[in-house]
C-alpha cells in the first residue's frame, strides 16, 4: 500500500487512478482518506483488515472526544430509517 500527501495526489491524480495498489492520503502526517482502485472483483482480506481497524478506532476516538454514547448513534440509525420507509 502506498501512501500520498493531499497535495501529491492532487498533482498526480492521474498516475495514481491507474495503479492497481491502494494509497492512503495523508495530511499533515494523518490519514484523510484511501484511493482503492476497483480493479479486482473484491479487495484482499489484508486490506480489509487493515481499513477495518483503522476506521473502527478513528470512529471510537471520535465518539470518545465528542462524547456520543453507542445508543444514540443507534437512535439516530433507527430515525433514518424509519424516514426512508415513509417516503
């Protein structure tokens, strides 16, 4: 997996668009975001793994540091859900 700042994506979109290895975008030295080409049918377990971990500790710091219990977030799930059936 490769990693890129904002700015040598941004400059490089195209080179990156065609690689088939993922890339993590950084800012500042903190991950932002993933470019993961859709060039397999689905991604590797390492990877998922990988984006599994990192994305549920970033969620729980969030949570943490804006103190939202689990409960609410799952309240707030339920509300939106019953909107889309009412639609």
């Amino acid at each position: 997996m490769k990693t890129a700042t904002v700015r040598q994506f941004r400059d490089r979109a195209t080179s990156f668009l065609k690689q088939e290895e993922p890339i993590i975008v950084t800012r500042r030295g903190k991950i932002v975001g993933f470019f993961l080409p859709a060039v397999r049918e689905s991604l590797p377990l390492e990877i998922k793994k990988d984006l599994f971990t990192t994305l549920t500790d970033e969620i729980r710091s969030a949570m943490r540091n804006r103190e939202i219990i689990e409960d609410a977030v799952l309240a707030d799930f339920e509300k939106a859900r019953k909107a889309r059936r009412r639609r």
